[in-house]
C-alpha cells in the first residue's frame, strides 16, 4: 500500500514537456509512481481538474528569523512554495559571534526592514555556528530551506570589529575561506554578498569593504563544492550592473560555479536598461559562464508609515534621517515644528509627482476613516491643502500609525516584464519573502505568474511557468532531487486550479513577535501543497505536518568553528 496517491490530475512535470493526465503514488517521502494506479493508499486526492506540479522554489528570500519562531514561513508555504532560500544580500544567522547579534539585527533592521522587537521577542539566540543555526531551525520546520551564508556575518566572524572598516589581510582571507567550508560542509547552499546595502548607521556593509580578492578566494571555495554566488550590484545604474555581471562571469568561468544577481527590474526612468543588461547576459552565456539575472513577477508597490523607517525615503536625506534616527516623539515634534516642516516638504516637492498619486490603506480614527482607499492629491482637495502636508497632517492625527501606499511604482509594463520572464536565462526570483515587512507583500509571485502572465495575458504556457519556478531554479542552485516529478525523487507537490490560481490582496495581520504587523497575501487557487511526501498545508486543514529539510544537506561529518 502507498502513503499517498493523487489521482486523475492533470501532471505539469516541471520538464517542460506537455501536460498529461496521471496519477502519482508516494511512499515515505518518494513518488514510487506516475502513471495508472490501481492500489490503494492510506491518503488519496482527488486532483480532477486540477494541475499537479513539481513544488515551488523561492531563491531570494529573508526567511532566516522568521523561521525561528514559524517553521511553515507562513503564508509562504500556502502559496505553493515548498523550497526557500534564505541568506541573501550578504545577511544570514549564522556564522555569529554572541558579541556582533545586535549589529547583524541592526543590519536586518535597516535592510530588510525587520523590525528590532521581533528579533528581542522571537529569537532565543543558543547558536553561534552554521551547523548550530541549522540544527535549531531543523526544529518544527515545515518547509525546506536552502540557506546561504553571508558574506557579511563571516567578515565579522573572522575581522571582528575591523570587518566594517578595512580589507583583510592574507591570513584573514584564509580563515575566511576555513570558515565557509564549514559552513557548507554544514548544508548551506552558496554565498552572498552585497555592492549596495548600508548597516544601521547607514554605513557600508562588512561584505562592502572587501576587495576582488576576497571575493575570489571565496568562490575559489564555491569552486571546490560546486556552489553558488549570490549578489546585489549597483541595480540602480546599468553600467554598474553589467561590471559586476562582468565580475560574475569571470568568477564562474574561473572556478565553473553558477552566479546570480538581483534583483534585475524595469524602471519607468530607464526601459531600455534592463535590454541592455540581458544583452550582455547573452553575450557571457555564450563564453560559458553562468550569471543568472533574478526577475521578480510582481509591479513594486511601497507601503509605508513614519512610526517605522522606509527605504522609500532613501533619496531624501531630511525625511530620511528624521524617520531613522528620531524617536516616535522627535519624529512627531519634527513634523509639527513649522521650520523644520518647511525643509521637509521643499525637499519632498523634488519629487513632486509621487505624493499625489499616493493612497491611505490604514487608519485607526474614526474620523479618519472616510480618507482610507483615497488618493493624497484627493484627500488634500477635500481637506483644502497640499498633498504632502495632507499626508503630514494624517501622519500626526494618527500618532503616526497612518499607512500609505505608493502602488505600481516600476516594473510594470507588461510586456517588457513577460518577455523578461520568458527569457531562458532569465531566473525568475527576488521575491523577497520575509522582508520589508511593513513596505509591501513579499508573498504570491507565483501566483501572480499563474494568473496574470499564463492565464489572463497568456505570455507563457503553463508548462513553460512550472518549468521556471521548479526545475531551473532547482538546476541552478543545485537542488539535488526536487524541481521534477518523477520516480525516485522527493514528493514536493503543489496542486492548483489553474483557472484560480492568484495572490489574494495585501492584507495587515498582526502577527510578528512583539505584537508587530506586516502585509501578507492569501493564496487563491491552491488546493494542496506536499513536503517530503507529507501534507503540509491544504485549503481545507491549513498548515499540517513538518517534513521540511536543509538543502543540499551537510556533506560531511560537522564540527564546531573555532574562533578565528
């Protein structure tokens, strides 16, 4: 008798190849067989009129705190998702000191946007190591994890304090690459690193201070286990872009590793820049090298409200510095200062065309609510003033608890998007899940891939979108034995309806330790989606049993890093 069976659904094996109609049968965590099943089974599915495909593989994300508190990722998991990267942009957990946890949760904080509570509420810190990272994360984990190690945290293991302030020397490039052996010995799947990001104190990242060859002697140890390299370049200029893609290709040339930069979007500023980033691409596909350009599915949209900062205040040094460094009362004598309000609102005004456009989503008022769901430029008519002091004057009412939304910022055309996404060495990632919590939705761009792309505008095939979120980004990162439907591998399953299939609105739940909030999205057309061959979220039971695992795995026997 099988475990499972799913019967009469319609297979899109993640190949490439034709759909077909078959049943598939699990045993243990294996799919035994694909075909006409006659036996019984403990569990069966009925997947009539549904697609049964290979389970989804996010490659950029920040799930790596969130995982201590929820082993699913929710909603993650819902969405179809059955495999995570964690550790990108040049941040993991792991390796750390106990000395530098509150300069990483810094780094988290100003980079990703993840709030300091929920580290100080959330995360018992008893691991210093990878391989202890990973042994507390393998507790109740529900979804499988394929976690890098950042390039930053390893400078702070080795350089202490130093790593945020110089290169390293020969000796400490060594025990940088010791240190990355073990980390991979441990399971972890490559390294990132990152050219753009600022700490807490908008100062360069660690990973920043190193020099070419740092960087070279580290994927001279990717080499060695064949893994990848991970960054974020100078995404905001394309001739920066296309250096550090240059950079890439020799690097995996070099040392035959796979490499991958995002994220890579259309700008309304700039629509030729990204034909001008794939061109080169191609053109270092064709000497060999492997440099994947991550393309997320979903337009950018920006929420945001000034009890937190926002990276949508990046480019405006007043705003920006009032919202990062000020307290809850600073920030609120700021805004009601008149001098000080006069300096904001003319360096606002710069860029001028944003605010009106804006919308209120979140209030708590009741005289406030008749604003919500309406345009700033629409609220300052009503209310007799500018769009910006309209928002000013909410943000005040509201003890700063008013949220807004800059929608459909960038990557928006559809068609230079699709053709994007349709590109074959075009890696479709950068979601971002378990970031920017409060910024903007991190979940449901597969789901988005399904329902705008394949169904409304049928850009892609439906074969042709698993295939992009199973088996590439499986062979690209090394994923051994998932990404395919087939005999003998891992039963990581999605099945969806494929005439349903999308990502739910943007919704604020309070959710996150230390009674902190974020946007989420729920899953709409997903009926089932199995881990290691075990249920492990279904529409009708929600969030079930926890058979995730740690990909590629420990290689060898683990041990302790001794300190350097």
């Amino acid at each position: 008798m099988y475990d499972l069976i799913i019967r009469n659904g319609t297979v899109v094996d993640g190949s490439g190849l034709p759909a077909y109609k078959a049943d598939i049968a699990v045993r243990g965590s294996k799919i035994e067989k694909i075909g006409r099943i006659s036996n019984a089974a403990a569990k069966e599915i009925d997947a009539d009129g549904r697609i049964v495909a290979p389970g989804f593989i996010d490659p950029h994300t920040h799930f790596d705190a969130q995982l201590l508190w929820d082993g699913f990722a929710k909603p993650a998991l819902s969405h179809g998702v059955t495999t995570i990267v964690p550790g990108n942009c040049s941040l993991s957990l792991a390796p750390l000191k106990a000395e530098h946890r509150m300069k990483l949760v810094g780094m988290f904080n100003q980079i990703e946007e993840m709030p300091l509570k929920a580290f100080e509420e959330g995360v018992v810190w008893d691991w210093e190591t990878f391989s202890e990272y990973i042994t507390r994360i393998r507790k109740g984990l529900a979804i499988n994890v394929a976690p890098l190690v950042g390039h930053s945290v390893l400078r702070l293991w080795v350089m202490g304090d130093a790593a945020m302030e110089r290169t390293a020397t020969d000796a400490e490039i060594a025990d940088m690459q010791s240190v990355l052996r073990e980390c991979l010995d441990a399971g972890a799947i490559g390294l990132s690193t990152s050219y753009v990001d600022m700490d807490e104190k908008l100062q360069p990242v660690p990973s920043r201070h190193a020099d070419a060859g740092e960087v070279d002697a580290l994927a001279s140890v990717l080499g060695e286990y064949g893994r990848v390299l991970q960054i974020v370049p100078e995404f905001y200029d394309p001739d920066l872009t296309i250096a550090r893609l240059d950079q890439l290709a020799e690097l995996s040339l070099k040392y035959g590793i796979p490499t991958t930069f995002s994220p890579l979007f259309v700008n309304a500023d700039n629509m030729d820049a990204v034909d001008k980033v794939i061109r080169r691409v191609d053109e270092q596909f064709a000497r060999g090298a492997r440099v994947w350009p991550q393309v997320q599915t979903r337009p950018i949209d920006i929420s945001f409200c000034f009890a937190v900062p926002s990276l949508l205040f990046i480019r405006l040094p007043s705003w920006y510095g009032v919202m990062r460094f000020g307290t809850h009362d600073q920030i609120m004598a700021a805004f009601r200062d008149a001098e000080t309000r006069k300096k904001l609102v003319t360096e606002a005004a710069q860029q001028g065309n944003m605010w009106p456009l804006l919308r209120l989503r979140h209030v708590n008022t009741a005289d406030n609510q008749k604003y919500v769901g309406k345009t700033l430029a629409e609220i300052a008519e009503m209310r007799g003033t500018t769009p910006i002091d309209a928002m000013i004057d909410l943000s005040l009412e509201e003890d700063l608890d008013a949220h807004f939304i800059a929608a459909s910022m960038g990557h928006n055309s559809d068609d230079k998007v699709s053709s994007m996404l349709k590109h074959s060495r075009v890696h479709i990632g950068a979601s971002d899940g378990g970031a920017h919590i409060l910024s903007f939705s991190t979940y449901g761009d597969t789901g988005y891939l399904f329902g705008h792309f394949v169904r409304d505008l049928k850009a892609m095939s439906i074969e042709e979108a698993v295939k992009k979120v199973t088996h590439d980004t499986a062979a690209i990162w090394g994923i051994p034995d998932r990404g395919v439907l087939q005999t003998g591998y891992v039963a990581d399953i999605v099945i969806f309806d494929p005439d349903a299939i999308d990502r739910g609105e943007e919704i604020y739940v309070q959710d996150v330790p230390g009674d902190g909030s974020r946007y989420v999205r729920e899953s709409h057309g997903v009926d089932t989606v199995i881990v290691g061959g075990g249920i492990a979220w279904s529409a009708d039971d929600g969030y079930q049993d926890t058979r995730g695992a740690i990909l590629p795995g420990a290689q060898v026997d683990t041990h302790p890093m001794e300190a350097a």
